[in-house]
C-alpha cells in the first residue's frame, strides 16, 4: 500500500489559493506542516461520535502493536477547536462526522482537501458507524453494497446554485467484498451484505412512530420499511449515501459496516443495555482492523 | 413568564408509551425525574458547538445573578454519553445541536418530547449561532425574519415514507421584534433583521469555491448570492428552516440570533483571528440574555 493515487481534488479554485483554511478541523496550510502530519496516512476511518472514534483508534493502535503507555492518551488533533474529533495512530486516522449528510459533507470536503494538501496516495475510506437494523438480530454488522436515499435511489441530492444536483452513490465492490472476508464465522456476531439507506432524520424519515411528530399510522410505517426490505436494505442510518458519492466524486475507495443497535421491523426505540451497545459498537473496527492488518501484510492477530 | 401553554406533541403514539428512551440525549422517562430536572425550564438555547453551548450556560449564570463557585463547573447532563451536550442554569436550557439540519431535526424531536414529558409550559426557544454574511461587516448579529431553502423558499422538506413533505418555515414575528429590541445602539456590533437562507452544505450549497467539489465559476456564484441578497437574504447557515418548521410544528414560538463570521460577497474562507471570533461568537446570546432579563422582570444588567 505505499504506492497509489494521490488524491484528486476536482475543484480548480484550490490549486490557486495560497492559504487553505480547513475551518472545521482547526487546521491550515500556512498553520500546520500537513505533509508531515498526515503524508503516511493509508486509512481513514470515520463515525459519528467523537468518543468512539477515540475508542476506534486506541483499537486501531493494539490492532497494529501501537504502543500507547498506561497512563499516555491519545492527543485529539482537533484540541477541542475542530467541530470534529481527530486522532492518528500510524498510518490510520480516525476522524468523527457528527449525525447527518451535512455533518458529514463538511468533514468529508476538509478531509479530502487535507489528504491532497498532504500529498496522501493510496488511501482508503471506512464509515464504522451505528444503524437500524431490518430483520436482523440487533448486534449484527452490515457491509453497505449499495447506498440509497429515503426514496430508494442511489442518489445523493444537492441543491446547488439554486439547481437540484444528483450525485450516483457507488461504493467500490472489491473494497466491500475485501470487508465481508474478514468476517469470520467464528465471530459472535453475524456479518451481512446489503443496501443501505440514508435518511435526513432519525425519526420520521426513518418511518418512526416515537418522535415528537407522526402523521401516520403503524401499518404505513411497516409498509414502507416492508418495501425497503423487499429492495434488499437491510440498515438505515444517515451518511452512506454522502460518503458514497463525495468519496466517489474524488475517486477515493471507500466501504461501510454499521452495527445494528435495534430491529425496525420489531421496534422503534433503542432500549438495549448500555453495555451491550458500548460492545456492539466495537464490531466494525474488528473487521476494519484485520482489512488493515491484511492490506499491510501483516499476520492476523487475536482481538478483543 | 410563570404561565403559558403546555408542550403539544402532535404525536399520538407518544401517550400510549409505557417509556420512552430520549436516546440522542441519553435521558427517559423511566430513568430519570425529568419534571424534576427539568420542571422550570422557560428557555432553551440552542447552538452547533458543544463548547460554544458549555459558555453561553455559563454566560447565562452570569446574566442571571446564579453564582457558581470558583473551582465548581457545570454539570453535562448527558455526561459525555449523550450525542449533544446539556446544561441547565435556572430556567435556561443551552444543548448543542452539532452542524446540519438532521442533526438538529434529532435533538428537536427529543427536546420537545423532554419538555413535555417534564410537564414544562411557556417555554421559548432560541438558536444562537454562526453564519456567513451577505453584505454585511464580519461580526454583525442577523436575527432571522423569515428562513428560506437553498431554493430560497420558505419550506422545510423531508422525505416521509417516500413522499416529500414540505412544512412552512414560520417564526414567531414578536419574538424576533423583542430580541431585535434588545439591541442597543451602544453595543460594539450592528444587529439587522433579515432573511436566513439554511443549505444542507458549508462548501457547493453556499455557493463556495473552495471546497473539494466544485463545477462553477465565480460569476455563478455571486450571481446566486446576489439573487438571495436581491430577496433579502442576509446571512447563510444550515439549520434555521429546521428550527422554525419542527418548533412551529409544536407550537412552541422561537428566535434565531446568528453572528456572521465572513462577509460571502466578499469571500469564502473564514480567515478571521480566533481571538475576534471568540468574542463574536458571545454576540446572539447578549441579546438573548436581556430578553430573558426582560422577561423575567428583572432589570437591565451590563455585561460583557
């Protein structure tokens, strides 16, 4: 993996700007050396919170025999300045998106700016993140084929300038396929391919009937997700479908294993014990981590 | 302010649940005394940055003569498990919302069942924010007459069950009038009324150059910001439609106070020093804290 593309940046405007300000990561060209900072980088993890992206890259850290004395922590790149979390432990950097396409488009755009600044090549993409699940056992990981939007597209909308711009949401097939053999039968949870739908809300678009707004029943609810399920989603969160057609848009490889904390089609709400949820939200760094150990040559090694 | 409505959540599951998880917030009905806790709430404040949430509590206490002791700090109510971060001084709640309209929509739907669940009555709420500017000098605080789409609409669209659904932005006309009223002509900042226009971006939906992607020239983009500047827009961010549709929707009236941090017709990067933002950033709420002075009877107070 030391060689490989570096990172295209389809926007003429940058090659010009003599400063770049990533505002929302509290970094810059001027105000940081970013060659030296982040040139190494291979793989970029991202989720939602910034407390488990923290978590994510002390495992990613035992997973590549990072030694992290007792006592030590791991300094967040960001210094509470950044509207994100960002830590790095060798050639990984894990970088929280907050909740939403929005979120995540900021992140994704100053992300993308900041491996190009740095001179990155060869780097790969992971969302680790937390879904609904749709006929699965709450607790199982779902590898994304394909990113769809609330109207079961594989769209990614914008408005721009005014005008509705549609971006296709592909996600690279080797990567995710890469992904699911690393699953491992002898893992005490299961480990699924399917769709994945992206909504803007957690509650009603989500088909949810516990959010302060509902203006439809039970039976419309379930025939809607009784659709979804019939095209082959199995999750819904909120991101895949920017992450797939930003990381696109830019040519970058990327895949996403999200761990269901609920099953849609038996409920709404997420009452689950929290530490079953904190051990759950562990299981798509396990596969992202031996995808990393694999890629860098290196044996597989026991995990917690 | 001691009366007034109670919350009306248009939601009829709502009161048939035996609990309800208020997940994001990691509060619920059945582990914690939420009238108790929350019982006297007739503010609520809300912000993008966690941090910037933490210091308008604090500020908050201030105006508000609630002492707390040298050494002593506010209490996180969702002590670092909750997705946004919670504070409470007196009667005002300041929670973060992070950045983009679901991740707001999320807290919305929560917080509102929070105040109904708390049994709270005459509650208004407040977005107190950053922006860019249109045409105006950086620091100026807009308070929002009307929001608008990046279709500069005033209409909040979600995709329910695969339809869209376009809800009317309104906020409430007095409240706006009695922040603007709060203004003083001796404060170091102007504050102006105008028009918001809330995108689903920072970088290709607000019509910058300089994001990752970007497919037009200069001449597009300030042709849109001078079309949105032609309707009155006066500044940009990403979450206003949101708070006006879901708080209209409750019946719950609302404000929000934005500073802007960059003037768009001018550029795009925010290049100001961390020191001037800083203290720009405490503008909406100083407005906020004499309106809430105002309204619980108590006199005008000078603060920093």
């Amino acid at each position: 993996m030391a060689s490989g593309s570096p990172i295209h940046i389809p926007n003429p405007h940058v090659q010009g700007m003599t400063e770049d300000v990533l505002y929302h990561l509290a970094l810059g060209t001027n105000s940081h050396d970013l060659p030296s900072m982040f040139g190494d980088l291979k793989f970029v993890c991202v989720g939602g919170s910034p407390r488990r992206m923290e978590k994510v890259a002390l495992y990613m850290a035992d997973a590549l025999d990072i030694d992290i004395p007792t006592g030590m922590a791991l300094n967040n790149i960001g210094h509470g300045k950044a509207r994100y979390a960002i830590y790095k432990v060798g050639p990984v950097l894990a970088i929280s998106h907050g909740m939403g396409r929005p979120s995540m488009s900021i992140m994704m755009h100053e992300l993308f700016k900041l491996l190009h600044h740095a001179g990155c090549t060869g780097v790969t993409l992971f969302r680790v993140g937390t879904c609904g699940g749709l006929g699965l056992e709450p607790g199982s990981v779902v590898v994304t084929e394909e990113a769809l939007s609330p109207l079961l597209q594989p769209s990614y909308d914008q408005i721009i300038l005014g005008n509705v711009v549609s971006r296709p949401c592909v996600l690279d097939k080797d990567t995710a396929n890469d992904l699911m053999g690393c699953a491992s039968t002898e893992d005490e949870f299961a480990t699924v391919k399917g769709k994945t739908m992206s909504a803007d809300d957690f509650y009603e678009e989500q088909g949810r009937l516990d959010g302060a707004l509902c203006n439809y029943t039970e039976d419309d609810k379930m025939a809607y997700l009784k659709r979804a399920h019939d095209l082959g989603v199995r999750n819904i969160e909120m991101e895949a479908v920017c992450f797939a057609a930003l990381s696109h848009a830019v040519q970058l490889k990327g895949a996403v294993a999200c761990v269901t904390l609920v099953d849609r089609l038996k409920g709404d709400q997420i009452t689950s014990s929290a530490k079953d949820m904190e051990e759950w939200q562990m299981r798509p760094q396990k596969l992202v981590a031996r995808y990393i150990r694999k890629n860098l040559g290196l044996p597989p090694k026991d995990m917690p």
